[in-house]
C-alpha cells in the first residue's frame, strides 16, 4: 500500500473547493440571457383545476412568460413513469396514475405545480406566480396510506381503484403460518416506519437552455445520474432525442437519494425554455424542498416472528402498507418490493418468510428511494421484532442473534437473495466489546442513582448494495440496466483522466477513484482527475445510488485500467527489448523484473502518443473504456450497539455511546469510510429520535413545511461514535469491496429504538422517540 | 420576500417620523421573526425602520438593584454584562440560551418583548420580574404588557426604548426546547421577593406568557425545588402541537419550575 493508494487515508481533494466556497453548483450557473423561473403550486392536497387565469400575471413587471399545463400538453411532453414494473400476486401490473409535469385538470399533493412564470429576476418572478389566479374545487384528501385503502377513502388516480397500486408478496405464506401456529413463541408488534424528508443541503435547481440554432438543449441540474436523466426525458417526456440533449450535474451538494428521480421542474425548465426564448433558472427554497423532493420511508407493518422452544427463529410473516405519496415516483415501487421484503432474513437462518407489500396513493409528496431504500425499513422491523422476542422470552438479545446467525456462505434466502460473503459473529463481538456490552449492568445502576433510566440496544443488520446484474433486475422489472462505466485516458505526458459514469454529490469519488489509479500505475494522485456529470464528456453511465459506486464504479475502472496496463506492458516491453510477461509497473515506472532496466510511466505514455517505436501494427493512443456488470449484489453487514439515558422527568434521550462494527469487505480509503458511517449514523439517530415528516390529517397542509418544526439532527444531538471494520472481501467483484454510503442509516434506528425500550421498559415505542413520546410511554409503560 | 425600504433610524423620533412617512412601517429591532416571516411572503411591510442602532435605546445599566436594559440590547450583550452577572445572573443565563450565537448577536430584548413570541424567552422574565416595560410615550407593567399571542399593548408608533426591574431576592430560569426550533416548548422563571413568589411560563400557554398558580401557591410556602413535589399543572389552557400535548407541557412546567428554582438558589 502506497501513501496515496488502496488503504490510505488521504484527504478529499474536492474539500478545498467545498470548504471554501469555490464549489460551483447549478445557481451558481450563468447562461447570457438567462432568465428565472418560479413555479405556481398547489395550496391544497386535493382538489379539482376548474380554470387557470394568467391575464394578470403576464402583465406584471418583468415577466416573459407564464406558461401552463395545457400548452405542454400540446407540445407533446409526456407524463412522468416510475421505471420498474411490479405486479400484483394476481398477475395484473401495477396501477400507475398519471403525473403530468404540470398538473391540468387535478392537483393531488400541496405544492403540486401547476404553471411555471418565467421573468427578468427571480423576485418578479415568484411575484407574478402569486398572481396566476388558479380556480379550484376543493376535494376531500387522505394522507394515511392506512386510511387510503378504507372503503369511501378520497380516490386519487381513476387507474388504481381504492387507491392500490399494488398488493404484491414473496415468500411462502403457507409454510410461514404453519411455522408460526407451531411456535414455541411468537412475537407480535405493529411498527411503523416514519417519513422523511431528505434535506439535501443544497436544494434542488435546474437550468434549461434551449439554443435555437442548433436545435439543442442543455439542462444543467441537480441530479446524481445525468445519463439516466437524460434518457429518461428523451425516451419518455419527448423533451428531445439524446443527440440534442445534454444533461449536466456540476457539483451537487447531497442526494440522499431525492437526486435520482427526474422530477417536473427540469423537464418544464428545458421545455419553457424554448417556448420563453430565454434559458430559465430554477431553484428551490427549502420550503418548496420540503414539500416537493422525494419523500423516504413512511410503511405501516404488522409482524410476527416465530421461535421454537430452542430459541431458533422458524418463521416471519410480514404485511405493510406503504405509502407512495401522490404519484409514483422513478424507482418508487421498488423500495418497498425488492429493496425491502428481500433482505427480511437479516443475519439470520430463516426457515419461512413471507411478506406482503400494498402500495398506496395518498395526498402526499411522491415517496422514493432516500438513503438505505428499503433496507432501512426491512432492519428496522426486523431487528426490533427480534429484540422484542429475546426480552419476551428472557434471554439476552445478543445471544438470540448468535444462535440464529447464517454461518455458511453462499446462503440462499427464502426471499431472492444469495448472499455471498460475511461473518456476523466477528461483528458482533468486535461490537460488544467495543461497548463494554458485559459492563453494562454496573452503568445502568450507576445511572439509576443519578436519576437516569440507562437502556442498551443492539442491531445486526445487512443490506445489499451494487444492485446487479442487470439480467436478473430486468427480470425483477427493473426499466434499466445496472452496470457501470469507465474510460481511462492516460495523456501523452502521462497524466490521467478517469470519466466515470458514477456521480459524485458529496462521496469523496475524485479522491478514492484517484487512489484507485494511483496505487495501479504509481502516478500521484494529483495527476489523476476524475471527470462526471457532463453527457457530453461522459460515455453513458448509470450515475449513483444504493451505494454502488464502488462496488461498481470503480470495478468498472478497475476493469478499464486492465486494459491500460496491458497496453502499457506491451509498449514497455517493446521499449526495453523485453517479454510482455516481465514487466512489472512499479514507482511510476515499467521494469524489466529482476532487472535495471526501466521506463518510466510519462515516457512510455509520450511513445503512445509520438508513434514513432510502437510494437509492430499497434494502434497508437493510451486510452481504453470498460462497462462492468456484477455478478451478485453485495452485502455489507455490521452490528451496532447504541446506549442511552432516559430523563424520566421530561422523556429526553441523551446517547451516552454509540458503537459501530461494520464488514464493507476491502476498503480504498478509511478516512471517507468512517465519514460515510458517520454522516449514516446521524441520519439514523435523526428517524430515530427526531425527524419526522407530518401531514395534517383533514386538510393535507404540511405541518412540518421548514425547520422551526422539522427537526434536523444537530451535532449536539450525538455523541462522539466509535466506530471499526472488519473484512470479508466480496467475492463477487474484481476489487472485493462492498457498499458503505448507507450502512449507518440502515442499522442504526433499531439499536436506538431498542435502546430506549430497554430503559423505560416499554417495547411500545414509535420513531421519532421525542421526549413527548418517551415521557408518554414510560408513564404507559408495561412490557408487553 | 417582497421588496422593501430600509431605514436606519437615528433616533427614536426618527424612527417615528420614519414610520410615519410610510404606507406600512414595521419598526424592526433584530428581526428575528419579522425577516423569516417577510422570506416566507406571510408579511410585506413597504418600510422597516431598522431601531437596532439607535444609540439611546443601547446598553445596560445596573444601580444597586435597579436594572435598566436599553432596548436595543442584544442577546449577547445581555448575556455577557459583568454588572448584570453579578446582580441578576439568571437573566444573563437565560439570554445566553437564546437561540444560537447568530441569533443572539442580532435579536434585542426590546424586539423580544415587543413581539412577544408565545415561546418567546424573555418574557417570562418580565413578567415573573415585575419588570417594566417603558417605551417613547410611557411605562407599562409587564403584568400589563403582554395581551396575547404576538399581542402587547403597544400602540402603532409606539416604541419600546427599555425595560427596568428591580432584582429579586432570588431568581432562576429553565426551559426545555423545542427540539426543532430549539425555542422554549416550556419555559419557566421563577422570581422570590419578600412579598411572595412569582412563576412566569412561557412557551405551554395557548394564549401566551401566563403565571402559574399552582406553582407560585407551592413555592410560597418553601422556595425549594421539593416544594413541587406531586403538585400538578392542569393542563387546561395548554398548547397541543406536533412536538408536545398540553399534558406533556402541563409536566414540563413542573420539572421547568423546579430546575428553575434549584438554579435560583444556586
């Protein structure tokens, strides 16, 4: 390992523009003749358009053009799709409603748009939205997913009947309910996964710049996949064919997921751009993030988890409700399917599992992907039914967990998934001992004559990132593939450039790709730079989420590099009068092994590029492209332990210790990893004890519209965490790494949640824990 | 926001004269609440005269146990006056608590009292202090002062130039926050005087800064955080929110007094 290579903690090279303020983001964008843009949104959550004046508008100061849903109707631009087919156990395929970008006849969620002003500067703008007079027909709105599928619930969309997208299952229900009416124990609860909204600390924005001569487009915007946006509003929203669209994501301050999706504004943006004559900026406010990103998470689950009198699991049976929001977003349907009820097995040996998933329309921001997708919600049923269990049965938490653990690999689950790599165990005590897990009883004595309530809580979780192959999610439904791209360009001086299909919005990629070529070819890591983001300078790619950058990404220039480094060898070889077979790249330089004799890397790269001496019939140039497909997912794992004390005056939790022990397989730069786990965490303590998305339930208003009542996790909400790995290496890519961008969000509201339980001895207990619910439920508390 | 005209006064009668020439004036002192709710379009006054630089309304004054606090007074100011420290330290600490350091170096108590936020930190101070609360035309008793949510008794061109209390033998305050806005969910000060005790709660009361008399009726007999022991708020009267049931805060109001009481007598 070099100081610069695989393993090293280097510094981001990015952090210098971020930390200073040079990044440069889509607001920061400016186009000659650009104009800006306001949207004209829904104030209510359901109600019928009945006629839409811009008489008054248009004639406000500075406006170019107010611009409706009916117009873009009659350009021709499509609806918005969710890109992955799911179908009921009936066979039929979901019910997917209409989205138009901007809404014609019906708005269903607040802050649906409606029309979108284009004007001199961004405040006239938004005056001349106020003034679109938008006649509406108030109607009834349902915001519970649960109250959404009761007879007589308002209907959202004529395409799905009862508001039920769709009612879907995997597993087996009949050999799970045997299991469960066989139990020597069976654990039952009601658990519910809360909302979220993502709060990406950049909001999102677009620029769209329709050139006329050229009959071409340009939409700079906040994405984390450009390639995918831009096929999608090519293929799908008749916005231009791809040849005359580039899409580009400059720097883009967090996704979380919200960042996939192509959502209306860029689409209008692109499309009012032509029809305005002017490119026109947008972005949003933190109020309009609030009601208008992708929402994540909000499930309703029954579960019940079967023991036999030995304590080894032997069945779970699973049946949510999820919440889609108003329209169904781009991935939407697959969070809840294939991101979630196929990962229920956990750590464990499973026998029978099934699980049930109804999909539901409510008056509600679109609901998608946001950090973990899914696997948040599938660890967080999991791992508190199975604390719950071993408290029920009056054993100790983590020794229900040992006795159940896989130990052989591959595993196949009774749920889709084949794991291929881990060791829990190893996990599991590096996280005990991390936490004085035995010591734990002295503390919560000591805690007790202090006044405090001390609870201990554990979550062994798994996920699975790198969602591949894209032969097997084609069949799972899934509208694209999910491999990665890469090109490497070595220059003639031998500098080199990595374009990558991942995008980095916060990752750290220009630093661990970079390492990634350094410790191939000793060149230093600032003569390599990573380009992204840009259509035009990027072969296609799939962009990033799921944590699949590295697994994928850099597997993709992994394979790349192979191919670089053959062709070097052979110039090399060529150069020195040596065999291809001898030569051995080492400290920038190409040897003859076991000898002197040596070129270094610029020199061999210059005779690339001069021709003059290359080997007999070699093209001439140094740069090679791979797209890389896995063969599996991968399956990062870990075990968390959190500690807490309860304030049993007001209900307030302080996290006294929390501790993360996590198998990412090989790891390219630790210093990012420990960030990734760390920023994972926050988020994690932020469902569980703070974050919370509210929708008033008569009128759909979003009651938590900005920060004075969302409450975000500060950094005085979280203790110093502790935090190691250990390594499994994946099998099943070249560089034997896993995903780690969403372990922290995935495995730790469990160990809070279980945590708190512990103290107040109350296993009732719903996400965000606030002091109010706490203080609720310790005066309620009996175990259950 | 929509646009708007800043002024800077130079005087309380400029200020005055100020509004006076504008179709809408706000005086404006801080702007904690104003500006968020003028960015959020929920209000749109043609002029602001700024107060926040008027010399006379600055600074802090301390004369045995008579306190003057100019209105323009920041929080930050407040909270690290070395004379005010040493006669009335729970005023200090409860200016320090307000908000964070950005908030602290804008907001005023003048704006404070004047806007009389429900979960407002100051103004249970006042009321629990007995403070007066003199303005450009006369004096007010807190007592007086605060009507109701955002309500005061403050006439249009009325200014709020200090606030005057004498300290008490013993004072404290202890709020619990909101977890998102951070500002008081309950907040409670507690001020004894021979004459008896006041308990002032800010941040629980569905129509504002109110006294509790549970709690006043039990620290009058002991000023001893054990006095509350068992004793109990009806929560009649309470706010109900996303953050807190009116029970919730009825509890608060007890644990609030006792912290607060435990910190007065130090």
């Amino acid at each position: 390992m070099g100081m610069e290579g695989i393993g090293a903690r280097v510094a981001r090279k990015e952090d210098k523009r971020f930390i200073t303020g040079a990044g440069r983001y889509v607001d920061d964008m400016v186009v000659p003749g650009m104009k800006h843009a306001a949207f004209v949104r829904s104030p209510y959550a359901h109600a019928d358009i009945r006629k839409i004046d811009i008489k008054a508008a248009e004639k406000m100061p500075g406006v170019i053009a107010v611009l409706t849903g009916k117009e873009l109707k009659a350009d021709g631009i499509g609806n918005l799709i969710c890109g992955w087919m799911i179908h009921s156990k009936d066979g039929s395929p979901m019910n997917m409603g209409a989205w138009s970008p901007l809404a014609v006849d019906r708005v269903r969620y607040v802050g649906d748009a409606v029309a979108i002003v284009v004007a001199e500067t961004k405040g006239q703008a938004r005056d001349a939205a106020e003034a679109v007079a938008v006649s509406y027909k108030e109607k009834k709105a349902v915001t519970d997913a649960v109250a959404a599928l009761k007879s007589g619930a308002p209907q959202l969309h004529p395409e799905a009947a009862g508001n039920l997208i769709y009612d879907w299952e995997i597993g087996d229900s009949a050999a799970a309910d045997k299991a469960i009416k066989a139990a020597a124990h069976v654990t039952t609860m009601h658990i519910v996964n809360n909302r979220l909204v993502p709060n990406a600390m950049e909001p999102r924005a677009a620029l769209g710049h329709y050139d006329k001569a050229e009959d071409h487009y340009t939409c700079w915007t906040t994405s984390q996949n450009p390639h995918v946006a831009r096929l999608v509003m090519s293929a799908f929203y008749n916005v231009a064919p791809e040849n005359k669209l580039r899409v580009i994501a400059p720097d883009v301050g967090g996704g979380f997921g919200s960042k996939i999706y192509i959502y209306p504004e860029e689409i209008v943006c692109l499309w009012a751009s032509k029809k305005s004559g002017v490119p026109v900026k947008w972005v949003a406010d933190r109020t309009e993030s609030f009601m208008t990103d992708a929402h994540g998470r909000d499930h309703v689950t029954e579960v019940k988890l079967a023991l036999d009198k030995d304590h080894k699991i032997t069945a779970l049976k699973v049946d949510t409700i999820a919440n889609f929001g108003a329209y169904m977003s781009l991935f939407s349907s697959a969070v809840p399917t294939y991101l979630y009820a196929t990962l229920l097995s956990g750590q464990y040996v499973i026998p029978a599992i099934h699980c049930n998933v109804k999909a539901v329309y409510t008056n509600t921001a679109p609901v998608d992907a946001y950090r973990g997708a899914g696997r948040p919600e599938a660890t967080y049923v999991l791992e508190r039914v199975v604390e719950t269990a071993a408290r029920e049965v009056g054993v100790s938490p983590a020794e229900l967990r040992r006795k159940n653990f896989i130990r052989s690999f591959p595993y196949q689950t009774p749920v889709i998934m084949n794991y291929d790599a881990g060791d829990y165990e190893t996990s599991l005590n590096a996280a005990m001992k991390a936490a004085d897990y035995a010591g734990f009883e002295k503390r919560r004595e000591k805690a007790k004559k202090a006044g405090k309530l001390r609870g201990i809580g554990m979550s062994c979780y798994i996920e699975a990132c790198g969602i591949a192959p894209s032969a097997a999610v084609g069949s799972l439904g899934a509208g694209v593939g999910l491999w990665e791209s890469a090109e490497v360009r070595v220059n003639a001086v031998g500098t080199i450039e990595v374009l990558t299909g991942s995008h980095s919005h916060g990752q750290g990629h220009e630093t661990t790709f970079a390492q990634l070529v350094s410790q191939r070819f000793g060149v230093p890591l600032d003569q390599v730079s990573i380009v992204h983001g840009d259509t035009d300078k990027v072969q296609m790619g799939m962009g990033t989420y799921g944590s699949r950058s590295g697994a994928v990404g850099m597997s993709a220039i992994h394979k790349a590099l192979d191919k670089v480094e053959t062709k070097a060898k052979k110039i090399a070889a060529h150069l020195l009068e040596a065999d291809e077979g001898d030569i051995v790249i080492e400290n920038g330089e190409l040897k003859v092994a076991g000898t002197d004799k040596a070129v270094p890397w610029f020199q061999m790269a210059l005779s690339a590029y001069t021709a003059h001496n290359l080997p007999e019939g070699m093209e001439p140039g140094l740069k090679e492209g791979a797209f890389y497909d896995p063969s599996n997912f991968t399956f990062p794992a870990g075990c968390y332990i959190c500690e807490v004390e309860v304030d049993p005056d007001t209900g307030q939790t302080e996290i006294v210790q929390f501790v993360a022990a996590d198998d990412f397989g090989n790891i390219i730069n630790p210093m990012i990893v420990e960030g990734q786990v760390h920023g994972g965490i926050a988020q994690g303590v932020g469902q569980a004890l703070l974050e919370g998305c509210v929708y008033d339930a008569g009128s759909g208003q979003l009651v938590t519209a900005s920060y004075m009542d969302y409450t975000m996790p500060r950094a005085s909400d979280l203790p110093s965490f502790k935090v190691s790995t250990s390594n499994t290496p994946c099998p099943s890519n070249p560089l034997g790494i896993k995903g780690c961008g969403e372990a922290g969000a995935i495995g730790s509201p469990p160990a809070v949640i279980n945590a708190i339980t512990d103290a107040i001895q109350n296993n009732d207990l719903a996400m965000p824990a606030t002091p109010q619910k706490v203080w609720a439920a310790l005066k309620a508390a009996t175990r259950h | 926001m929509y646009q708007t005209n800043y002024h800077r006064a130079s005087s309380v009668a400029d200020a005055v004269k100020l509004q006076k020439k504008a179709d809408d004036g706000k005086f404006v002192s801080g702007g904690m609440t104003l500006i968020q709710t003028m960015k959020q379009r929920l209000a749109a006054p043609s002029d602001l005269i700024d107060l926040r630089h008027i010399k006379e309304l600055k600074g802090v004054k301390v004369s045995g146990k008579s306190v003057t606090i100019g209105a323009a007074t920041t929080h930050a100011e407040v909270a690290s006056d070395a004379k005010l420290a040493k006669a009335c330290p729970a005023i200090c600490h409860l200016a320090a608590h307000i908000g964070d350091p950005h908030v602290r170096n804008m907001g005023t108590i003048g704006g404070s009292v004047a806007n009389n936020d429900p979960a407002a930190d100051y103004p249970a101070a006042m009321l629990a202090l007995d403070a007066t609360i003199v303005t450009n035309k006369r004096e007010i008793a807190a007592a007086k002062f605060f009507t109701g949510l955002f309500e005061t008794a403050l006439k249009d061109d009325e200014i709020v130039t200090a606030v005057t209390f004498t300290v008490p033998d013993k004072c404290g305050y202890s709020k619990f926050p909101n977890p998102a806005s951070r500002y008081a969910m309950t907040g409670v000060f507690v001020a004894k005087r021979k004459d008896g005790v006041k308990a002032a709660v800010t941040g629980a009361g569905d129509d504002g800064v109110f006294r509790s008399k549970e709690v006043e009726a039990a620290l009058s007999k002991k000023f001893d955080a054990s006095a509350l022991d068992g004793v109990k708020v009806s929560a009649k009267n309470l706010m109900t929110d996303i953050h807190a049931t009116a029970e919730y805060r009825a509890n608060l109001i007890v644990v609030m007094a006792k912290r607060a009481v435990a910190a007065a007598n130090g």
